[in-house]
C-alpha cells in the first residue's frame, strides 16, 4: 500500500475553485439572501448541502462529476459564504426550512439531497418534515446530537487546518467579512449546546425516502456509534464507511467518493 493511502485521512488538500459553468445568484429566502448555484443537465435534481463553516466551493468536484446526469444546485447555508445570516437565529431546522423554502422559489418538485456534516443533519431533518419533497439522502457524516460529536477534534490537526481556512474563506467571501467571530460562535454554538435532540427517533422512523448513513472509517468528528444508531432508527436505512478517509473524503479520495454517490443515485427505491 502506498503512503499517500495510509496518510490520505491525515490531510485537507485544496478547496475546489468555483465551477465557471455553474451560475451562482442570489434569492431572497426566509428573511436571508441565500446563494445558489445551478449547473448540470438531467431530468432528477440533486442539492448539495456542506458542512458548518464551509461554504458550497467544496463540493466543486463532486458537482462537475454529477453534472453531466443531473441538475445539480449547491448552496450556502444562512449565514455561511456568500449569503446572509438574516432576520432569525442560525438553527439546523431553519436551514433546512430555507432549502424548502428555495425548492419552491425554483419551482423544484422533487429532489434528492447529499449533506456532508450539518448539511447532513438538514438532509434527515428534510426527510423527516416535507416527505414529497425529498426523493432520497445521502447524509456524510451526520449527527443529531452531543452525543455524536468528539468535542475534542479542535486538537486534531486536520480539523485545526479546516478552521483555519474557514476564515480566510469567511473574510473572502461573506457580505460582513468582518463578523467572522460572531459567525464562529454561531456554529460551535450549534455543536456544543444541543440539550435536545435534533429530530427524535419518532422522526426518523418516519422517514420512507432511500437514506444512506455514510462516513469516513477515520472520521475526526462523528462517533461511529452514533452512525450505527441514525442507520438502525430509520427504515431500511444503509450504512457505508469509505476506508482511510475522515470528514472530509469528498476531497480526500474524491474517486471513491463520487463512485458512492453514482451508486447511490443509481439504486431504485423498491417502495415506489
């Protein structure tokens, strides 16, 4: 095996640039200017959600990979990137409300949404509140509450690295460049301070879209248990751990990656 496999999970290589043929603007979205951007041809629509303090440039490769079979939007969260906080409190079920919310400002049926991290947590919250909406999840490294997260992966350097180029991204991007620490409060915030669940087992058992559970085997920030639990809570839900990866395998091992989201966007749904 080579180096570069066993240490893969160990770094946090380049942010993808933005994809010049995907066009980004604007919407005025639950009090908040959500950004967008749309690319791709195909009949199913895709939306990519990323994680806290990112911003939609993360998922470039695995949107140019989709785009050739789908319609495919990523966005940035309320207050995250290029778009505003708003009028109300950063909260996940907000979040996900402003992805319903944008699904209806562009007349978009039905779609199927791929979350890494807290915008894994949208894609079950999703799935769970406006079940004609969403046609199935991949959720990549979700949680759904303290009990999931290793609140001691600030020391690990990877997660250090992504903190730190969350910034210089914040300081680039964001319309309040200069708010970056109010806006980091706001998201440990949303870690470190769920005294209740995000969605209930009730909630999950309600889900009746295609789900996947999905990690890196060496992820820095989810507890494996925690996986386990959200896998067995909702129905015919399946679990999936990329090997030598951490949270951040979409640019880890962006191959092995988007051959699991081929894969899963491929599979009929046997309820329908």
């Amino acid at each position: 095996m080579s180096d570069r496999k066993h240490l893969r999970w160990q770094t946090l290589p380049t942010t993808p640039a933005p994809l010049a043929n995907f066009k980004g603007q604007h919407a005025q979205i639950n009090g908040c200017s959500l950004y967008y951007a749309v690319g791709g041809a195909g009949a199913d629509t895709v939306i990519m959600l990323h994680g806290g303090m990112a911003n939609s440039d993360y998922w470039g490769l695995q949107a140019a990979f989709l785009a050739p079979t789908h319609r495919v939007i990523i966005v940035d969260s309320r207050g995250h990137g290029r778009s505003t906080l708003g009028d109300k409190p950063m909260s996940y079920k907000q979040m996900a409300h402003d992805i319903a919310r944008l699904m209806e400002h562009l007349e978009i049926p039905k779609a199927s949404i791929i979350g890494w991290s807290d915008g894994g947590v949208q894609s079950i919250i999703l799935a769970a509140t406006y079940p004609d909406k969403i046609a199935r999840i991949f959720a990549y490294g979700p949680h759904m509450s303290l009990a999931g997260l290793n609140m001691q992966c600030g020391d690990n350097p990877v997660v250090d690295a992504f903190v730190k180029r969350a910034e210089q991204d914040y300081k680039r991007l964001s319309p309040t460049p200069d708010q970056f620490g109010t806006f980091y409060k706001d998201v440990w915030g949303l870690w470190q301070w769920q005294h209740d669940a995000l969605f209930t087992e009730d909630q999950m058992a309600a889900i009746r879209c295609p789900a996947w559970i999905v990690d890196g085997d060496r992820d820095e920030m989810i507890n494996r248990s925690h996986l386990d639990y959200l896998a067995a809570h909702i129905p015919d839900a399946s679990l999936m751990l990329l090997p030598d990866t951490s949270h951040f395998a979409f640019l880890q091992a962006p191959e092995l990656f988007n051959a699991a989201l081929k894969d899963f966007l491929s599979v009929q749904d046997a309820r329908v």
